[in-house]
C-alpha cells in the first residue's frame, strides 16, 4: 500500500529501512510460526496430504506399471518417482491457495491490513512454511521412491541440484497460489484449481514419456514447465531421459527459466492484487 | 502529543464503486472517549466508511483523521492506534484462543513475552480464560466475537470501530458482546459503532449519526432523534372493532398530532405533549364513553420508527 510506504518514510530514514527490514523478517517468522502450529493441531489432515502422493506412486506402479515400457529402458516404478516429485510439488500449490484464500474469505487478511505490521510478512511467512512442507513432502516421496527401487545414479551433488531444482519449482508456484488465492472468492474454489492442475501434472513427462502420446500432446507435454522439471531431475538423478525435442535437450535450463518465468509473472501479479484489496 | 477532542473526524468523504456511489461527502465527528452510533440501511455507506477510517480502502475524495493522523497519508501511524472488529469474527479458527492473541501480539511488534502476558490478560478479561487452549473453530458465536474484540484490543488502542458486531448472534451472545464493549469504554476507549440494530445503538452510543445514499441525513443522541418524532406516543389497544371509531376520536382530542388507527390488530396511537394529563384525560373520556380499553399506555418513540421516518423522508425528497 502506499499509504504505508508513506508513513514508513516519514519516521528517521536511515533507522528506519533497517527497522522496517527488521520487522518484516520478524512478522513473516510470526506467520510461518502460524503455520506450522496449523500443521501441530491438524497431524491427520497433514499426513495425509504428504501419503496422497505415495499413494498415487503405488498404485500407477504396481497397478498400471506391468503394463507400461519405459522408452530408454529402465523400470517404470524408478521412472516415475521424479515425475511424482514434481507433482507433488505441483499439489502444493492447493495448499498455498487453501491457506490464502480461506484468510482472505475470513476477513483474517483484513485483519492484518489494519494492524501496523509489515505488509510483506504475509506472503513471505506463507513461502517459508510452505517450503518447509515441500521439503517434508519431498523427503516422505524419496523414502517411498527407495523402497520401490528408485536410486540416485549419479552423486549427492547432482542429487541435490535435483531437489533443488524442484524446490525452485514450487517456489515459483507459490505465487500463483497467492495470486489465485487472493482472485478466489473463498477456500471451495479450490476444486477449479485442482482442474487447472490436474491435467497440467499429467499432460507432462511425469508419468508417461511424451514419444509415445499423439504427436500434438507429446510436443505440449515437452515444452510442459513440469516436464523441464521432472526431465532435469531424471538426467540429475541419472535415469534415462527420452525425448529428442530442443525442450527435453535442454531440460535443467528450460528447469530453470520456467519457474523464474512463472515467479515472473505471478509475483507483481499477486503483488497488484494486493494493493487493489485497498480500493 | 495532546489527545485530540475528536477521535474521529471525516470531512467529506467520497467513494465510489463502479456505478455506485457508496459515499458521498460523509461527514464524520466523534467526540474521544464515547461511543457513537453509525446507523443505517443495507448499503448506505456504514462499512465504506468504516473501510476508510481503517484504512483498507482510499477514499476518492475528502480527508479523514483517526486519533490525530490522516488516514491516507499517515496510515501506518493510525494502525498502531485503532482496533477493527468487521463482518466476520477474524480469527484463526484451526489455532486456540490464546495462540490466536499471542501471534497478533507478537505481529503488533510486543515482543514474545509480553504478547504472552497480553494474552492471558485478554483471555480472563473476555472469560475465555478456560478455552484458551481450545480450537477456536469449537468455539461458539459469541466467544468467537470475544476472542476477536480481545484481538483489536491488544494494544489497548484509543479507537476501536466495530463493524456490526453483533450481527447472527443470540441474544445471550449479543449481552455478552454488549458487556464488554461498555467495559472497555469505561476503560477510555472511543468507539465508532455500526449497527443495523436500532436497539443496539440505543443501548451503547451517546452519539448516533444516521446514514443513507452515503451521507449523513441526521445526528444527535438518541433521545434527541426521538424527539424529532414529537416526543411521547400514548398507545391504546381494544377488543372490540366497533369501538375503533369513538377510541379513535378521543383519543384525537388528547393527541398534539396526527392518530394512526390500525384496524387489523385494534390499535390507535398519536403523538402527545403532556404526559400523565393526556393519558388522565384519554382513560377518563374512553371510560365515560362506555369504551372497552384492552390495554392503554404511554411510550417514547423507538429507535426504529426514528430511523423509518428518517429514511422515508429521504426516499420522498429524491
């Protein structure tokens, strides 16, 4: 809000952009607090959220898995857990809305938009305990992943530009969550998301190689942000990567321009947003 | 800083909303340390008003000063120095009430322990002290409504706006939420009220501004709005429909104005100036009359026939 730029500037300014940074670290601490106390009084509803995405490994592996080639060779139980890894990270994104929409329905965001606290700590208290959850979902998916057969072929170090490759995903799926949560009318519209995100996830690498769609769907589902992801992590983790499109060739910097698109666009969006709650 | 005399001043605020126009120079003073009444009907401004004088929207046009800063231009000074109960109980509802307290402390920049000690502090004053553990979606309507007056009151702020604060809520939950805002005005706090219950504003505002189409088309304390509708009423209700016409022509005789006869449920009312000697004067001649009274009486005008009158007035001159 301006008008808060405003009052800030009027107090001493060379104190005061320390304070003001200060505080908006402090605040947005206070708030990722918030959040994991959500997460210490809703345990069920927590594990579940982290078990849906081993229950969908299990069941597209064991169930559709027998049926299934992996272009490339390999088993398609370790061919799809980076793709789940993605998903999961794509999931993610309806917790971000959920949690946004419900403060804005609630008048919780209002709340805050009358007490002198920093504007910014709502959104950056919200990424932190969302990455924190992205983490936790990452960890339960890997263990998951081992006891299927998936490993890491190629070192810890490329391992870990893998996740952290995924991280930046979500990272940048925050933001649409925070865009999409503040345009909602409330928290149920979160059924519309998951049909945006759906078939998003699916219409990627994650679960199947796009060679073997029709031709249209394998060349959108290669230039899928979600396929730059899922195939980055298959050459970081050392699994064999189909595909021969400029897409698929260039997977970790497509991993990395997409999500630094995404961010790009739905920060300011999200940001607009925000300040127009005050007209 | 010296307090100003007015906690609350707005001078001819304009907002609008696509094609609507939701204020249209509203002019606002509220004397520091009472509560004042915003009343009005659906639409006409009340939360508008409240939404700029909060500083969740920018007004168009006017200015408007809340404990001594300017809304606009100095709105972070004014949130450090107001509450906002709204529409919905702004609670978190998966936390308890205390965790609730302790994070707006901590985001009212109190510190950890003293947020602590703030918390429990509310928690006994509103009596939530014994569920200050609980989720605060078991809660019911009126300890929700507590827990939220306990929210805009951690810092003690000098004014605090209540937006419908009582709206959906029983009337036992509604004596609660009454009890505690007279408390904190004992307390010293200036309260700028909205409420579409008549009733309420009687009880709780020295000062009632009523509003329609975004401005203010009256103002003054309750009692003097009801006088506006010429003072006292003497009432008489019968049993019998073929008395209707004598009743009513007697009681004309006592009246200072106009009678209204209710021919459905037997009722006759008007306006009187003296008090007692109209009413001896209505028994003695009904009696004489041979007139069959079923209950006779008199009563000052409420609220609602004010704002009626009020409202309607203004419904004919535009």
């Amino acid at each position: 809000m301006s008008g808060a730029n405003q009052g800030a500037a009027a107090s001493p300014q060379a104190a005061g952009s320390l304070q003001t940074l200060r505080w908006a670290v402090a605040d947005g601490w206070t708030l990722t607090g918030r959040a994991l106390a959500h997460w210490a009084r809703q345990p069920g509803q927590i594990a579940m959220g982290l078990l849906f995405p081993v229950m969908v490994v299990l069941m597209m592996g064991y169930l559709f898995g027998g049926q299934m080639d992996v272009p490339g060779g390999g088993s398609y139980r370790a061919f799809i857990v980076p793709g789940m890894f993605a998903l999961t990270m794509a999931f993610g994104m309806e917790e971000t809305f959920v949690r946004v929409a419900g403060d804005a329905a609630k008048g919780v965001t209002d709340r805050f938009r009358t007490m002198p606290m920093s504007p910014s700590a709502v959104v950056t208290g919200r990424a932190a305990a969302d990455m924190v959850y992205s983490v936790a979902g990452l960890a339960v998916m890997a263990g998951c992943g081992v006891l299927i057969g998936w490993r890491v072929h190629d070192g810890a170090a490329k391992a870990l530009a893998g996740f952290g490759l995924l991280l930046l995903l979500r990272f940048s799926l925050i933001w649409m969550g925070v865009y999409l949560g503040l345009v909602a009318k409330g928290p149920e519209s979160v059924v519309a998301v998951q049909i945006l995100v759906w078939p998003v996830g699916f219409m990627s690498s994650a679960l199947v190689a796009p060679s073997t769609m029709p031709g249209w769907l394998g060349a959108v589902a290669e230039w899928n942000p979600m396929s730059a992801t899922v195939t980055a992590c298959r050459e970081l983790f050392g699994d064999p990567v189909a595909g021969g499109s400029w897409a698929a060739q260039h997977s970790v910097l497509m991993a990395v321009v997409w999500p630094l698109v995404i961010a790009a666009v739905f920060a300011p969006l999200s940001v607009r947003r925000y300040r127009a709650l005050g007209r | 800083m010296a307090e100003p005399r007015f906690a609350v001043v707005a001078e001819g605020l304009r907002k609008r909303y696509g094609d609507t126009e939701a204020l249209a120079g509203l002019d606002l003073r509220v004397p520091a340390g009472t509560v004042h009444g915003l009343l009005g009907p659906n639409g006409a401004g009340k939360t508008t008003a409240v939404r700029i004088l909060t500083t969740l929207a920018r007004p168009d046009g006017g200015t408007a000063r809340v404990a001594g800063h300017d809304v606009v231009r100095e709105a972070r000074a004014v949130r450090g120095r107001i509450g906002l109960v709204g529409q919905h109980a702004a609670v978190d509802e998966i936390l308890g009430g205390r965790q609730n307290l302790v994070m707006f402390g901590r985001l009212y920049h109190l510190g950890a322990a003293r947020a602590r000690r703030r918390a429990d502090e509310l928690l006994e004053r509103f009596r939530l002290a014994d569920a200050a553990g609980k989720a605060v979606g078991e809660y019911s309507g009126g300890m929700r409504r507590r827990l939220d007056l306990a929210a805009s009151m951690i810092l003690a702020p000098p004014v605090l706006f209540l937006d419908e604060p009582t709206t959906g809520l029983d009337p036992r939950a509604r004596n609660e939420v009454w009890d505690a805002i007279r408390a904190l005005v004992d307390g010293g706090t200036t309260v700028l009220l909205t409420t579409q219950y008549l009733e309420e504003a009687d009880r709780l505002a020295a000062g009632i501004s009523v509003i329609d189409r975004g401005r203010v088309i009256a103002e003054g304390t309750p009692d003097q709005l009801k006088k506006r509708l010429g003072g006292d009423r003497i009432e008489v209700a019968l049993d019998d429909p073929g008395s209707l016409t004598a009743a009513a022509e007697i009681v004309g005789r006592v009246a200072s104005g106009g009678v209204d006869v209710d021919a459905e449920a037997l009722r006759i009312g008007a306006p009187v100036s003296g008090r007692a000697a109209a009413l001896t004067e209505a028994v003695r001649a009904l009696d004489d009359a041979g007139v069959k009274v079923a209950d006779i009486g008199l009563r000052r005008p409420t609220l609602d026939e004010v704002f009626l009158h009020l409202t309607d007035k203004e419904e004919v001159s535009s």
